[in-house]
C-alpha cells in the first residue's frame, strides 16, 4: 500500500470512531436540571457547605448555589462531569436574564448562565 492509501484509510478510520463516539453519547455535556443537584454536587465537593438557596441556569450550562454563611458556589459541567468552585470575588455582569460569571481562578472559563431576569438581578446583587 503506498502511503497516500494509507493516509486516507487512517483518516478514514478515525472519522469512523469519532462518529461512533457521537452516536454512543460519549460527546454530550451533562446538564444540572434541578436545583436539589447542584446543591448535592457543591456539598460533596466543598466539605461544610450546607445550600440554602440555589439557581440553575435554563438551559442546562451551570447553577449557583448559596450557603447558609453566605458563600456561593458555580457548578458547571466540564468535559463529561461536573466541577464545582467557590467564588471569592468574581467578575458578575448583568444583561437582562442573563448573567456572566467569571470566577477569580485564571484558567477557569467564564460561565454564562440564563436565569430570568429578576433571578439574575438577585444572585448579581449577592455576588
């Protein structure tokens, strides 16, 4: 086999497993539907937090979750789990429903959460 056949057979063949990977599910982002799950995923990861309140955003892409001492947690999946981080002092912009966090962790990405608009305004004014 000369080498162009077997460039292509090898892209062929990894076309092939990127395709069956998408058609197992292996591709999807978990999504945090409910608020009792954000909460659940924040207190196994960060020992003492007890939620009081929390918010998940419409679509799926992360939640907020609030403590009773008053610390608030962003839980947003990341690769194929969840990760959980403690926001000190975020950077919070507001537009409408939407709410853009950006925890104060340089390698952690911005997380845009859809809210509602009176949700958003609150958790904005406690962040």
């Amino acid at each position: 086999m000369d080498r162009l056949g077997m460039l292509a057979f090898s892209v062929i063949g990894v076309v092939a497993l990127v395709v069956l990977a998408r058609l197992f599910g292996f591709a999807r982002r978990p999504q945090i539907d409910d608020p009792a799950l954000a909460a659940r995923l924040v207190a196994e990861a960060l020992p003492g937090f007890r939620a009081a309140e929390a918010a998940v955003s419409r679509d799926g892409s992360g939640a907020l979750v609030a403590a009773h001492d008053g610390r608030v947690a962003l839980v947003r999946p990341l690769g194929d789990r969840f990760v959980v981080r403690p926001l000190e002092a975020p950077i919070v912009a507001r537009a409408g429903g939407l709410l853009r966090v950006r925890p104060d962790e340089a390698m952690f990405p911005e997380t845009m959460l859809d809210l509602g608009e009176a949700v958003a305004m609150r958790w904005a004014g406690r962040l």
